[in-house]
C-alpha cells in the first residue's frame, strides 16, 4: 500500500511501513508546514493512505466533505513515539488493504473502522 505520514506522527513509522514493504513517504520531507487541506490534497493525489495522530482529520473528512484514499487515526495515551509506531503497524499489518477507502481510529483498547464516501 501506499502511505503518507504527517509530520505530528513519530518519523519512524516511515521506516517501519517501508520494512513491511509498502510505499511510504512523510509529510515533513515532502511539505513541511502544509496545512490540513495541503496534506489531504496530497494524499489524493498520490492515492496514499494518511497515518496522523491529528484528530481535525475527522473534521475535514465528515463534517466539511472533504475525502482522502483512507486515513489511520492513532489517539494513543502514550506519550513515547515507540509505542505510537507500534500502535500503527499493528493496525496496518491487522486491517491491510481495509484501510485504503476507510477512517480508522486505533487506540489501545482496540480500532473503530468507518467507511468513507
């Protein structure tokens, strides 16, 4: 699959997705700075899958009718970074190609899946 990482979540999460063989690139490399829109945009673009720990996404997505090719909200409690990436690999190696088309939110107590569009 092929994925974009916003720049609030931990940058080792590219390198992890990449080890798992899957096309990912990061918002800090590529845009640094770009607002909510620019990043959705993007991912439309290049038909990416976001992993964001940003919450207005849901926002963007449902309440103003924006779209993405599907997007990964981590809302983990830790604050360390680790367990962030891990939290997220485990959604992407669990859900796979689920996540291309959907809003998932992963927690630590488990993942809500929403379909989009």
């Amino acid at each position: 699959m092929r994925f974009l990482v916003d720049e609030n979540f931990p940058y080792p999460a590219v390198d992890q997705l990449r080890r798992r063989g899957h096309d990912a690139v990061a918002v800090r490399d590529l845009m640094r700075g770009a607002t909510d829109e620019e990043v959705l945009a993007r991912a439309r673009l290049e038909n990416r899958v976001l992993v964001t720990a940003d919450k207005d996404f849901g926002d963007l997505i449902f309440a103003r009718r924006d779209s993405a090719p599907g997007v990964l909200l981590v809302r983990s409690r830790s604050a360390q970074p680790a367990r962030k990436v891990d939290l997220a690999m485990r959604v992407v190696d669990g859900l796979g190609e689920t996540l291309v088309g959907s809003f998932v939110v992963a927690g630590e107590a488990g993942s809500r899946v929403r379909r989009m569009g």
